[in-house]
C-alpha cells in the first residue's frame, strides 16, 4: 500500500509533470506527497567557487558562496511552493522540505520513510536525468531501497500495464508491485519475457503461477532480440500506461561496457516506468 510519496523537484517544467502525476496517484491511493528541493553543496564547494572567480576576473569568495546560497535556496522555495499549490488544487495532503547536500545521497536518505520515489524525466539542465552513467536518476535508482517511478506524463494511465521479467530477484520484486498496483487499478497485466529456449519458458511458467492467485486480466508474451530495444518497443506496441521492471540485474562491468536495460528504459520508455530493485 502507498501512502508516502517523495517527489524532488528542481522547479523545471518537467519536474512539475513529475508533481502532477504524484498528486494524481496520491489521489487513488489516499497518500501524502512530500516535496524535495536539494541545494546541491558541489555548487558551493571552493573549486566551483574559484572557477566563477577566474571567469569574471575578481577576487575568489567575495561573498560568492553566500550569494549562490540564497540563490539556490530561492530558487527552492519557488519549487516547493509551486509544488504545494499543485497538491493543494488536487485536495493532496503535501509537505515540503529544502535540504543542502549531495542530490542523490539527500534523496535517497530522504526516501528511507517512503513508499515511492516520483521523478519528472528530466529537469533543468538535465539536472535529473541526463542520459549518462552517474546521472542523478539513475544514481536514485541504484542505491534506493524503495521504488523509483520515472514519468514524462503527468497523468497515469490505468488500462495496460507491461511487466518486463527475467527472473531476477529485482525483476520478482517488480512482478509483485505489478500484481498489486494492476489489482489497485484494476488494469491488464501483460508480462514480457525476452529471449528463448528452455530457460526463457520457465520464467515465463515461473511468473503466470506467481500471478494465478491473484485472479487477474493477465497475460503472458514471449519476445526475441535486444531485451533493452524489445521491452521499450513492446511497451510502446501495446500502448502501455506503465512499465514495471527490475533495476540493474546485471553486473557493473556490463554496465560500463555496454551500457544496461535500465539505463535504456529510462531514456526510451514510450510510458511512466516504475523501477525496483
């Protein structure tokens, strides 16, 4: 059952998308929304600061930290007061807090009494999701232990959900919440499992026997080729309202080499993708 929700916001546009639809599933699920600005402390750290101050040319910390500090903490308040006025026009209980500190280590310490991470896809200057190994969803979705909902629509969808699975201990977890948010919506399942032979089919076994008590509309597809490329355009075939799947099954040095599945579901997902780990 989701009850809390966090939603960091830099105040962009697309942050904001991700606050229309956490007030939206708050709504359904009688949650509370709590809004998250983080003043990143490397904007206020020396090296940031010398480098400002050979640029124009002057004196290093002539009042430069103090200057950026209240800037950044402006620029929060407006974030989280549009974010207040979002929950309120939606009848959401909100609280909002503004924070110094490492973005990913804030929000994921800020996550801890959470059920639900909800980000917009990207933010201003890409501050959230920029496309990169090390970017700030992605660090989210690596080293929270609560799941992490990244959204480009700022209404969720109810009709079709697709579960990506591959027997992965973060691909059950992803299969439960799949269960019990297609129950909560009273939507359609479809599990997707990629690849083939004898394994492929026992996954595919393996999550239709874990799904049969719960007395769903489900169904069960098997799809060859690039699991990364498959499960995106699966999703976008079916016109899916959510994808569910598990973050980050593989090893790191797959990550590093040839990138991951998680990694290509965040930037191409046609749809809100809801990440477990």
């Amino acid at each position: 059952m989701i009850k809390h929700i966090l939603v960091p916001s830099d105040g962009s546009p697309a942050a904001e998308v991700g606050v229309e639809y956490a007030a939206a599933f708050a709504t359904k699920y009688g949650a509370t929304v709590r809004g998250l600005y983080v003043v990143d402390v490397k904007l206020l750290e020396g090296p940031f600061l010398r480098d400002i101050s050979a640029s124009l040319g002057t004196a290093p910390y002539v009042n430069y930290q103090g200057n950026i500090a209240m800037i950044l903490e402006e620029r929060g308040k407006s974030a989280l007061e549009s974010v207040k006025k979002i929950c309120e026009n939606a009848g959401v209980e909100c609280h909002t807090e503004l924070v110094t500190g490492l973005v990913v280590g804030s929000i994921t310490e800020q996550s801890e009494l959470t059920d639900l991470i909800i980000l917009g896809r990207s933010g201003e200057h890409s501050q959230w999701l920029d496309g990169l190994v090390g970017s700030t969803t992605g660090g989210v979705v690596r080293r929270s232990t609560r799941p992490v909902l990244v959204t480009g629509r700022d209404t969720p969808g109810h009709e079709v959900f697709v579960a990506a699975y591959d027997g992965s201990a973060h691909s059950r977890a992803a299969l439960h919440i799949a269960a019990e948010m297609t129950r909560d919506w009273e939507a359609a399942l479809t599990v997707l499992v990629v690849g083939k032979g004898e394994r492929v089919e026992g996954w595919a076994r393996e999550a239709e026997a874990y799904l049969e008590p719960y007395e769903l509309d489900t169904g069960t597809e098997i799809r060859t080729g690039d699991p990364s490329e498959t499960i995106v355009e699966y999703a976008e075939e079916r016109r899916a309202d959510m994808l569910l799947m598990g973050a980050y099954g593989h090893t790191k040095v797959r990550h590093l080499v040839v990138g991951s599945t998680t990694a290509y579901a965040i930037n191409h997902s046609p749809c809100p993708l809801l990440l477990t780990r």
